[in-house]
C-alpha cells in the first residue's frame, strides 16, 4: 500500500481541514483507496467541519479515524493537530462500515453482521470509554448513586443484581465498550480466521463529548466503525511489556507477585464489569489509604470534564486472574465516580474473586512499549501502529525516542497513534509468546503497555 501523510496544527477547525487538503494535493501522485484522519482534542466538538471539507474532495473512498492523543509520521511526532493519511492498493479489498445503536454490545453485534473477510485484517475504533454531554454525564452518575445506594441496604445477592442493571445501563448508554467482550463478537462472525485490532480510543485527560469515533465523513460519536482490509500476506504483530503467564492460574498469581509490586489481596465481589465491593468495602475506599485518593463529588467532576482536565492514568491498579485462561486483567483505580460501584472495561465473570492491588510494574524500558516494531518481518509495506498513550506518562519526553527508532526501522510509509492500550483477537499461529494478558481465549486485553503494529 503506497500512502501519503499530511499534518497540520492550525488553531481553526475549518483551516486546519483546508490545509491538509492542500498539502494532500500538492504531493498525490496516486488515486486513493483508504482515508485515515486522526486528530487531538484540539478540535472537539469541530471534527465533523473538517470531514465535511475531507468529503468534498474524497466523498467516495472508505475514511476511518478517531479523536486520539497523539500521532507518530514520517519525520514527526505531535500531541496536538490532525493528521490525514491517504493510501493506494489495487490488490486489497478494502471498506469501512459504522453501527450506531441502543447499546455498545448491539452496535458491536450490528456491525459485526455486515463483516466478510477471508484473509488480511479487521480493525475496530471505538471509545474504551465515552463521556456524554453534561446532562447525560449527570444521568449517569445518578444511576451510579442510586444503584449503590439499593446494593448497600441488601445482601449480596442484591449488590449483585443493582450491579447487573448498572452494567446494563452503561451497555445501553454506550458509557462503555468492553473490548474482550466486542473482540470476541467479530472473531466469531469471521469463524476465528483472521486477526481483529482494537483500537481502544480514550483520552488521558478527557472532556465531555469526547472521544469520537469517524467513519466514511462521518463523526459518529460514540458508535464503531471497522476497517476491512482483505489481502495477502497482511502481517500483524502484537506484544506487551509483561512476563509471560504461567501454565496455571496460581502460577500466574505467582507471577505477579514477583515481578509485580503487590501492594494488598482482596476478596472482591463483582457482577460483569461492576466491581462491588473489595473485602466488604466499597472498592476505591478500601484502598484509599493506600493509593492516596480524594473523594471527589458530583459538581467537581462535572467541573473536570467541562474544562477538559479530568485526568484518568494512575499509577495503581487491580489485577484480576482468569480461571479459564490463566491470564490477568488489571483495571486503574481511583476517584473516578461519585459513587460506590466501580464500573470498568471487562466482563470478569470468569476471573477469580481473588484480586491484587498492585503499583505500576517495575520491570521494563521505554522500547517495550514499541516491542512490536522490532518483530515485524515485513518493513517495506504501509506500517500503521497504536501504542499505549500511558507510555508518555510513564516516561515523559523520552519518548521522542519512539520516533527515531522508528524512523530508523521502518520506510517513509507509516503512521502511528497514541491512545488507550489497544486489544487484539489473535489466531493461536499468529502468537509470539504466552501472552499474561490474555482476557478471553486468543483475546488480549489490558488497560496500559500493549502495542500492535501492522505491515500492509
């Protein structure tokens, strides 16, 4: 695939979007099949302006893309602006489709419905989290309240149901998408043949009506897009910066307890993606002492999310043990909600109520979180790639070095972005190593440290 990036940081939407088009245009030299735009918060609530001005000029070719925090081309690495890609292949097979419905699991459903692909790759955008507008956002913090408030007056079979319709709720609202749980969706409409991408899209410091999802000139909020690309010898690479898992639950336990910092264990009680309670207390005020979190009301998160500065890394987290795979979840912990419940990203009905608090790994170097990059075989095709935006917070402006490592590594036909940790369907033939990761079976998911890179 022969691509071509351009860039542009303009302060205006509008003159952001007309540049591209003339860079774009003062350097095509080929017909495009594929439109990639990524762009920062910079332009929140503007996107749909500048895909307008994209569809002028290339309404009729598959466009895919998202709100993210960053973005690595040729010669340049930014935090700020937009970046369109435009690429050529006659020998792919390539589309894009979106869903949009009454629920992240039914819009995942719906769209996995219209996927065919024999061979290549699918690649998923969709919000690991959406923040609605402010009257939603308050909706939904008063479902938290009140679906705390029941599960603390009854027993547990109660806390577990308010649980179950609280995790209803967040599925319906789209206030979260699982990607275990979508992943697994797409690989058994496509009979487990092809590798699925997710790109998790989340912002480190997010705001209202943030991320957006693009498909086809389209800011489709918080729906999910996917791009098909149907083609030989795609390949595709994933890799993490942790240990390998062990050959048994408790091995893996073992595992965490060497390599990670454990801070406390729990007994914890959850229902799908709502954790309860650790050791019978609500789950952030009992480890509040520890993680050193503030509880933080209603109109001061609403006042966070307005500005666009409510922050969501966090150095500590909780690693859940699956009893199927043998594999871990670890979920960020702090004073997100003004609520007891801690809603997250993973369906653990299948994980052990045996839980860790553990501080950020010890073990690694920045290059981990590109170890991708250094086992792609193919490095003349188009390479695009996600990387864990945590990496930034982890190691500051070091990270200028994942620009020149992969300058030096990879041709001048690549793009990269900076968001959530990705997640990935992997075929078993496609697996580097035993991943500790591993959520659902050939399903990796964690909330920070992966990276996938492709060679198209």
């Amino acid at each position: 695939m022969r691509t071509l990036a351009v860039f542009s940081n303009k302060k205006n939407a509008k003159m952001a979007a007309e540049e591209l088009i003339e860079k774009a245009e003062a350097s095509l030299d080929f017909n495009p099949d594929l439109v990639l735009f990524y762009a920062t918060l910079k332009y929140n609530g503007h996107y749909q302006e500048m895909l307008d001005i994209f569809r002028k000029r290339f309404g009729d070719i598959p466009q895919i893309g998202a709100s993210v925090d960053g973005m690595i081309f040729p010669h340049d690495m930014r935090t700020d602006g937009a970046v369109l890609v435009l690429g050529e292949d006659k020998d792919a097979r390539i589309e894009v489709k979106s869903a949009n419905e009454n629920g992240a699991t039914r819009s995942a459903e719906k769209l996995a419905g219209q996927i065919k692909c024999e061979k290549g790759v699918v690649i998923l955008n969709f919000p690991l989290v959406h923040v609605p507008d402010a009257i939603r956002s308050a909706e939904f913090f008063g479902m938290g309240k009140y679906y705390s408030f029941k599960a603390n007056r009854g027993d547990e079979k109660t806390k577990i149901e308010m649980a179950r319709r609280f995790s209803h709720y967040c599925d319906k609202s789209k206030i979260f998408y699982l990607p275990p749980t979508v992943l697994e969706i797409f690989a058994k409409q496509l009979d487990y043949k092809v590798p699925i991408v997710g790109m998790n899209v989340l912002h480190t410091q997010v705001k209202f009506n943030s991320p957006s999802i693009f498909s086809n000139f389209r800011d489709i909020g918080d729906g999910i897009a996917a791009l098909v690309i149907e083609k030989d010898d795609i390949e595709v690479v994933y890799d993490d910066i942790f240990p390998d898992k062990g050959a048994t639950m408790e091995e893996t336990m073992e595992i965490v307890k060497n390599e990670f910092k454990v801070v406390k264990e729990f007994n914890a009680l959850f229902e799908t993606n709502i954790l309860i309670s650790l050791d019978n207390m609500p789950p952030v005020k009992a480890v509040k002492d520890v993680i050193g979190a503030c509880e933080k009301n209603e109109l001061e998160l609403q006042e966070n999310l307005n500005k666009g500065s409510f922050q969501v890394t966090v150095p500590y987290f909780v690693s859940f043990f699956n009893k199927n795979t043998g594999g871990i979840i670890n979920v960020g912990i702090d004073s997100y909600f003004p609520f007891d419940f801690f809603p997250f990203f993973v369906d653990v009905g299948d994980f052990s109520n045996v839980v860790f608090l553990a501080h950020e790994p010890t073990f690694g170097s920045i290059d981990d979180y590109i170890s991708g990059l250094y086992l792609l075989n193919n490095l003349q095709g188009f390479n695009v790639f996600c990387i864990d935006i945590g990496s930034i917070s982890a190691f500051g402006n070091k990270v200028i070095n994942f620009k020149n490592d992969i300058e030096n590594i990879l041709n001048e036909n690549y793009v990269g972005i900076f968001s959530a940790s990705p997640s990935i369907f992997l075929p078993k033939i496609k697996k580097n190593r035993n991943y500790i990761i591993e959520a659902k079976e050939d399903i990796f998911y964690s909330n920070g440290g992966s990276n996938v890179f492709l060679s198209i």
